[in-house]
C-alpha cells in the first residue's frame, strides 16, 4: 500500500511540482521558506510555550504563553455576558432546526417549503436577539454593551449575511430595471453605500444618528450598527448579484415568456437560480470579507473578538501577550472563513452536478 502510494506521488510530483525549470525555482523557494520559518514557529508555539500558569510572570519560556489565551477564552467567546445566563446560547440551535422540520412538512408544495425556509433564514437574527437580549419570555435582560467576543462577532456577521443577500437581490433586479425611478433609486443606493468606508458608517450610525431622532426614542447601538453593516454589504451583493444576472443567456427569457410565464415567475423560477448559481463564488467572498469587517465595530466602543483580545493584553497581568491573542484570533478567523470557502466548493460541485444529471 506504501509503495503504490509512493509510486504515485513521483509523477504527481514531477507533473504539479517540478515540470518545468520555473516550476523548480518556485519550488525550491517554498521549501527554503518552510525549512527556514516553520522550526521557529514550532519552538514558539509549542516547544518553548508555557501551558500552565496564573499571570504572566508564570511564562518564563522564550516561547508563547498560552495561560493567557486560557484564562480569557470567556471573555473571548462571549465577552461580559453573564455566566448564569449563557445556558441562553444552547437555545440558538432551535429556531433552525423549527423551520427545517416545517419545511419538510411540505413535502411536494415547493413554494411553502421555500417561503418557511426564507422566514427562518430571515428570522434566525431576530430570534438570536430576543434569546440573547432578554426581557420577555420570562429572560432576564442582558445589555448589548455586556455581549462581545466571537459572540458579537457572530451575531453581527450573520445578521449581515442573512439580510444583505435577500437586499442585495432587491437592488440588482432594481438596477436593472426599465423604469426611471426604481433604476435610479437602486443605482444611488448602491453608489452611495459602496463610495463609503465601513468605518465611516459605523461611526455615523452610533454618534450621528441619535442626534437626528427625537429625544425618547433610544436605538440600541448594537442594532445601529447591524443596520449599518447590512446596507453596506447588501450594495457590495447587489453588484456580485448583477453580475450574475448580466451572466445568463438572452435565450431564457425568452424561452420562458414563450411558455407564458411573466416577467416574476420567470425571474424566479427561470433567471435567478441561475444567476445566484453563477454568483456562488462572489457572494460567499462577500460573506467572508463582512466577516472579517465586523472587527471595525471597536471604533465606536464594542467589543468584538478582535477587540476583547486588544483590551485583554492591556491586563497588568498579562503584558506582552499580544501576540498569543492575535494568533488564536487568526485561527479563529481562519477556521470560519475556510469553512465558508469549502462550504461554497462544496455547493458548486453538488449544483453542477445536478445540472449535469438534468441535461
């Protein structure tokens, strides 16, 4: 089994590796590269890292000291929630898994199906934060300054990723439209959100905001900056989305109004699988890049992963473990981001798959 294995690899060496003279080079550069970066790496991360300590006074090593990252994993994770009512996040999982079993209910009625699943996607953010938030439901309230860590940085990405997508649609059928008025009011939309950083919106949404409501009406700021994410990336998907419209042959419109479907049956039924099929790849990198933007939110006071990590270093107990935080930040990060990128592989493959079984 060894051998066959190893027989193998030569050719498969020689054919992706070492094929041509520039093929060497490149080669011979990545490998001096990893010899050279990957043992002191390894002696930092592990070989000369302190597992076990109370403070920083405890690592005495030249390597990492992980107690740091230990000792904080809570406050990374979900920030200053309280520990008596983190048994909440146990809940989350509930709100998908109603609306899967619903779906499935409808076994033959597709339209059903499909409206029960668009709630639940739809909703799962508003269901995270009456959960999280409390108040009702017999819940304690918990205030939105008290949540962060990966916690806030989850609650505000998917609430991102689930509205921007639905939005973004919105906007790429309104761009393209014949009418004047939905044209230009798209066109502005989007111009307007993508000609402006993040960080701008972030900022106006918390400190600007308030000062044009009226005196007793208070928006959480936590909810004023999810509404500002969610626009800023719902311009960014309209485009992706687009350009996924703009991909599908003039031939299927007209194939569908043959057969008398009109012009929202035909989007929904015939154009747009299509389109979101083709924008698969532009609309998870979307995902991925407001998943790393939401580390912006520290600007106006919360308390992200990114953001509990920098406060946490600033412990007197723990200076100079900067580094250790931000290493298990891009890990992570990493994880997620990787996730997302397999997931969107994965689902290419199946889509086109089926095509292929259909044809």
């Amino acid at each position: 089994m060894t051998l066959a294995k190893s027989e193998n690899l030569v050719p498969w060496l020689r054919k992706n590796l070492l094929k041509t003279p520039l093929d060497w080079i490149i080669t011979a550069i990545i490998v001096g590269l990893c010899l050279w970066i990957l043992p002191g790496l390894w002696n930092w991360l592990v070989w000369d890292a302190t597992f076990v300590g109370m403070n920083r006074s405890d690592c005495t090593g030249e390597g990492a000291c992980w107690p740091f990252v230990w000792s904080r994993m809570g406050q990374f994770m979900v920030g200053f929630y309280p520990e008596h009512e983190r048994w909440r996040l146990a809940l989350l999982p509930l709100w998908p898994l109603f609306f899967v079993l619903g779906a499935l209910l409808f076994r033959g009625s597709w339209p059903r199906r499909f409206g029960v699943l668009t709630g639940g996607v739809l909703g799962f953010p508003l269901f995270g934060w009456v959960i999280l938030k409390g108040g009702r439901w017999g819940l304690a309230a918990v205030d939105t300054a008290e949540w962060g860590g990966l916690l806030l940085t989850l609650f505000i990405s998917l609430c991102g990723i689930f509205w921007s997508l639905p939005l973004g649609i919105i906007l790429a059928l309104g761009r393209r439209s014949k009418k004047p008025f939905v044209n230009k009011v798209s066109v502005a939309f989007i111009e307007l959100w993508r000609g402006v950083p993040l960080v701008t919106i972030l900022f106006f949404s918390s400190v600007m905001i308030p000062l044009f409501l009226p005196k007793e009406m208070d928006v959480d700021k936590l909810l004023r900056a999810v509404i500002g994410v969610t626009l800023f990336a719902s311009a960014y998907m309209a485009e992706v989305v687009r350009a996924g419209l703009n991909g599908v042959a003039r031939g299927q419109y007209e194939a569908a109004y043959s057969l008398g479907l009109g012009w929202v049956r035909t989007m929904m039924l015939v154009v747009l699988p299509q389109a979101l099929k083709m924008s698969i790849p532009g609309i998870v990198n979307t995902f991925i890049g407001l998943f790393k933007d939401t580390s912006l939110v520290l600007v106006i006071g919360m308390f992200d992963l990114m953001g509990m990590i920098q406060a946490a270093s600033t412990d007197s107990q723990w200076l100079g473990c900067t580094y250790e935080g931000y290493f298990f930040a891009g890990v992570v990060y990493w994880v997620f981001c990787f996730s997302m990128s397999q997931t969107s592989l994965r689902l290419e493959a199946r889509l086109q798959r089926n095509h292929a079984a259909s044809m």
